[in-house]
C-alpha cells in the first residue's frame, strides 16, 4: 500500500479531465499528510510537501532533504526538495508551465486538494509563478478518498486490528494510582512497537463531573473512576479507530444503565448502517435513543461533538455523523459511529467501533469485546 | 501527535515569562499602532499561541486575541466542555466559543471600536482563514514574529536545555540495548520512556544506517542512529543521528534542522 496509490492515480487522472484541470496539486503538511498521502502514500517527515499530477507525470517536492530518498521512488516525474517552500513551489510552477508548453498550451490551470490548509505564502506563491490563482479541489478529493479500495480496506482492517489489540492493553496496565498520562504512554509504546505510525488517543477519568475527553493528564486514576478513551492507530497511512469506557472497580448502577443506553444508540446505528442511506439518519438513530430515555439535550453540541465520522488517511474524515449533514452512504466507505456524550449518570462515556459499509449494511472491523470494560 | 502530558509547572515557566512576552507584544502594537495582536494556532502549529499563553490545542483551530490594553482573549474552535481544562492549563481567564474564527474576530472587533488588527506572520495562516479575514471590513496588517520575539528569551532557553538533557538521558540508556532489536520495538520502548518522562510530543527517525526514516520492521545493526524530536511543555529540541542538539524555535516547531 507505501508508495503511489495507481487506483488513485487513475481516478485522480479521470478528476482531472472532468474538471479540465491541467495540474492537480496534492498538498500535505505534517499534521495533514492525507492529500498528498492519497497519492503518494509516503509518511514524509516534513514539514511540507507537495504532488504535482500534469500530463501522466507525477512530479514531488518536499522540503526535507531526508524526504527525497523516501519519496523520489514513489513517482515518475522529477523529485525535489526546498528547504523554502514557497520558493520550492515557484519553481515546481515553472516546470509545469513548461511542460504545458511543450504541449502547445500557454495557461495552466491548477487545482489543489488541501488548498484551505496551506499556508497563504505557498498559495501566493503559486499565484505569482502561474499567473493565475488556483483553484481549490479539496471536496473532489475527498469524495473520492470517502470510498476505499480493497487494498485500503486491507489498512484499515490491520488498524483496526491492532486498535483491539492496543485497548487490550490499556485494559491490562490501567490501575488505580496511574497517572492518565502514564497509561497513555503504555498504550503507545504498545501501538509503536506493533507497527502504528502515529496514534490519536484522547482520555478521561473520573466521575460524574468529567464532560469530555482530552490529552492525558497527572490525575491518577482511583476506584469507581469512569475511564474513556478513543484509540485511533495508523498503519500504512490510515487510521481506524476503537472507543471504550473502562470502570475500575464494580460499575455502579447508573454507569451501567448509562451503558445500556449507549449500548442501544451504538446498535441503532449498526442496524442503520448501508449503502442509500443518509448520513443524517444514522445521527438521529442514536439521538433517539437518547431521547427515548430523556436525555434529548445530551445530544447536541453542547455536550457531545459528533456521533461518528469518517475514517481514512485522517482521523477525522468527511462526512460526520450529525443529523443536520446529510450525505449518502455508500459501499466501502468506513466509518466509525460512536454515541460518545455527556449524561449525568456517569458523566462523559464512549463506545464505538470501526465499520465497513458492505453491499446490504455494515460490518464492524474490531473484534474487542462490547461490553462495558471493568477492572 | 499532541497525546502526552499538556502541562504547566509555573517552577518551570514562571508567570513572569508571559508577562515579559505580552508586554513585547504590546509594544510593538504600540509602534505599529494597532489596537490588537491575533495570533494563530492549531495542534500542529501551536507553538506562537503557547509562546504568549502556554495555550496548546490538541484538536482543531484557535486564535490568541492580544489587545493593547487589555488581558489576551482566546477565541477556541475547541467545546467549552474543555475550557476549564484549558484555563488549567494557560494563563487565559477569558475564552470564546468561536466556531467561526474569523466572524468572531469581526464581532470583537466591532464590539472594542477596532478598524485594524495585527496579525502575526499572516501570510502561515491556513489559506482559507486568510480569505476569510481579509474579506471583512477590518483592515489586517501583517506584524512578523521576529519583531516581537527576535531571539530565544531565558525561559526557552532553559526549557529547552530541560528537553535536551532528557532527550540524552534517555537515548544514552536506550542506544546501548538496541541492536537487534527490530526498529518498531525500539521506537516503542523510547516513546514509553519519553512519555513518561512527560514529553508531549515525539519524532523518531531511524538511520540503520542511510538517511534517518520512519521504521520499516528492520532489524537495527550496529551501526544505526536515531534522530528525535521531541516536544516537552511546549519546547522541540531535536536530536540529529550525529548527535548535534537543535533548539527548535520555528512555529511549525518538529523541524528537524
């Protein structure tokens, strides 16, 4: 799956002539590589760095030396690096022009994917060398990267794999007097050893009075405590993500009928969960549920951000799950659905797991028990 | 990525720090004649809003508002379900739910009279906050970081010399043991002693021998070396395989130079 996505290259390619976009440029930083890894699935250490698809000839720029190595395999056109971005675009811009002239074209127009990321320097830049300013391709990118190829779905099952494997060993080291930020560096030492990437983990601890998740801190955990945590580990480029509540001691009543509740919101939008479907209902399945129980309010921004939400070479894809997006499920998206909120049972509680969309509905991709986890 | 132990330990970095920060700011306002300072952030380029506030977004996008004559406002794209975290955390009392940035820099503005702000290295705004801000009424005017913090202070100084000495402590145990082992069981073990060290963020790279890379599963020869980055509180320090040390002042901060 490293090296140049050739499904994705073909796509991209058909995008292209769509759109009649002479160039498509694929921009990723080192917090959003996923532009760029789309296609060129390399994990460049950065900070920048750009792909350049224009007459069948894919052409790179990075911006640390240590990249060339890594990258200039992965593409057919020329491989370049520069330390100034800005000036490094500028010139990739001159070659494109040039190559576009050797075509008996004069103008060039330009799309990137990623373009409301990148810095407005490196934008102004490209206006400056093309003469025009460029055009954003980032919705059509990410419509295409919405649905994932076997090979992509092969990643993300190996994610999800050891996105189980990672919150069984948070489940093993957790114990009352360890810090949060203690726990978090086990499971990431876990993760790495096993091959993530790069891991996005939030965590909270504690009773009725925790409202959200957030980086580890220095409280340490105590009996009765209500621990949440969403793994998301990367393997290959993506991520696939796993959310659990973990109480240590017996779970008092209220934390268990606040499981049950979640429990039900989690298999409504299960059920839901297929192609033809909007998005939207998958959202207002769990809200309902909620809502039957008389925790209505609980569903909105002000506790809880979203009930799910994409997953792919980011943690965080297009479409969220939210009853006011609404977007058409389709086969091979995967997507995570998780009623995380706040209720006043147990205050903030999370459950959820990574699903494939299959021909008739859904299947999940982790294999960690459903339970409420206890210790 | 942002996932270890956002902190503040004032015997660390004193209040003092950002007092002495915010009153350089202010006097370049006062030069430029600008009535506020807006200073971008989000989990990747953070280290500007943590310069002036110890603030670190761990998700999602925020801009620090630092008035002339008043305390720095945070506008945070981030839940208020969290600001209490944050206010524990920075030396902020005043944040806004700010889902849309760039209104809420409008709404501020017009609320305090103000027809201009500064805006630090405008042109590393994300491209599409730049049109936003620029397509309101408010002139915004470009203020370079280097005007306001041209060298590194005594505070970064030391924090960074902190993050050094545990960066070397730690390879010094680490390196001994490591051949043989495969990188990704390697990079585990640093990212466990680091993490509990309290690092906030790490890089690793892995020459075995060549050029430094992320791990593939190899087998680490004799011969290898490890390139880190590591963030602890707010300050990168990078270690080159040669062991040459960097302090990593940029805002974009895990540059390994």
């Amino acid at each position: 799956m490293l090296g140049l996505n050739q499904h994705r290259l073909d796509q991209l390619t058909e995008l292209m002539t769509e759109h009649r976009w002479d160039v498509l440029l694929l921009y990723g930083h080192a917090w959003r590589k996923d532009f760029f890894r789309c296609l060129v699935n390399v994990n460049f250490s950065g900070p920048y760095a750009a792909a350049a698809l224009c007459s069948g000839v894919t052409y790179a720029l990075v911006s640390h030396p240590w990249d060339v190595d890594l990258v200039a395999p992965a593409v057919n056109g020329d491989t370049t690096c520069a330390r100034d971005f800005a000036a490094g675009l500028r010139e990739l811009a001159e070659v494109l022009k040039l190559a576009h002239e050797q075509v008996g074209r004069d103008y060039v127009s330009v799309a990137v994917a990623g373009l409301e990321l990148m810095e407005a320097r490196f934008l102004h830049a490209l206006r400056d060398a093309l003469g025009a300013t460029p055009v954003s391709a980032t919705a059509q990118v990410e419509e295409l990267r919405s649905v994932k190829s076997p090979d992509e779905i092969a990643c993300l099952k190996r994610a999800a794999h050891l996105a189980d494997l990672g919150y069984q060993r948070f489940a093993e080291v957790i114990e009352p007097g360890m810090a949060e930020f203690e726990l978090v560096a086990e499971v990431e030492s876990f993760l790495k050893s096993n091959g993530a990437e790069d891991n996005f983990m939030l965590i909270a601890s504690g009773g009725t009075e925790v409202t959200g998740m957030k980086p580890p801190t220095e409280r340490r955990f105590q009996i009765g405590d209500s621990v949440t945590t969403e793994l998301t580990p990367q393997i290959d480029g993506y991520y696939a993500q796993i959310c659990r509540t973990l109480v240590l001691g017996e779970p008092n009543p209220q934390q268990r009928e606040a499981f049950s509740i979640f429990s039900e919101a989690r298999q409504a939008a299960e059920d839901l969960l297929k192609p033809g479907v909007d998005i939207a209902d998958v959202a207002r399945v769990q809200n309902d549920v909620f809502r039957k129980f008389g925790y209505g309010e609980y569903t909105g921004s002000k506790y809880t951000r979203v009930r799910g939400h994409n997953l792919g070479l980011h943690p965080d894809e297009s479409p969220y799950v939210l009853e006011d997006v609404h977007y058409t499920v389709k086969k091979d998206m995967v997507v995570i659905a998780h009623p995380n909120t706040y209720l006043p049972l147990s205050g903030y509680m999370v459950y959820g797991d990574t699903l494939l969309v299959t021909e008739n509905g859904c299947t999940g991709l982790n294999r960690a028990e459903r339970k409420l986890f206890q210790k | 990525m942002k996932r270890g132990l956002i902190t503040w330990h004032k015997d660390e970095l004193p209040p003092q720090a950002f007092d002495t920060r915010l009153a350089a700011a202010r006097r370049v306002l006062s030069e430029r004649d600008l009535p506020a300072l807006v200073v971008y952030s989000d989990v990747w380029r953070s280290n500007q809003g943590r310069y002036f506030s110890n603030f670190m977004p761990y998700w999602n996008r925020a801009l620090l508002v630092i008035p002339s004559e008043d305390k720095p406002v945070l506008l945070c794209s981030l839940s208020p379900r969290v600001y209490p975290w944050i206010k524990s955390v920075t030396i902020l009392e005043e944040i806004k739910p700010s889902p849309n940035l760039a209104q809420r820099v409008f709404e501020m503005a017009t609320e305090k009279g103000w027809t201009k702000i500064g805006v630090l290295d405008e042109g590393s705004l994300p491209y599409d906050l730049y049109s936003q801000l620029h397509a309101g009424d408010l002139e915004v005017l470009d203020v370079p970081a280097s005007r306001i913090r041209p060298c590194a202070d005594e505070w970064e100084l030391a924090m960074c010399a902190r993050a050094e000495k545990l960066a070397r402590e730690i390879l010094a145990e680490e390196m001994p043991q490591a051949p043989g082992l495969i990188d990704h069981e390697f990079v585990g073990r640093l990212e466990r002693k680091f993490r509990r060290a309290g690092a906030e963020d790490l890089i690793l790279l892995i020459a075995n021998p060549g050029t430094p890379a992320p791990p593939t599963g190899a087998i680490l020869r004799q011969d290898f070396a490890v390139a880190v980055a590591l963030e602890y509180r707010g300050h990168w320090v990078s270690i080159a395989p040669d062991g040459t040390a960097h302090n990593c002042l940029s805002p974009a901060g895990a540059e390994f130079l």
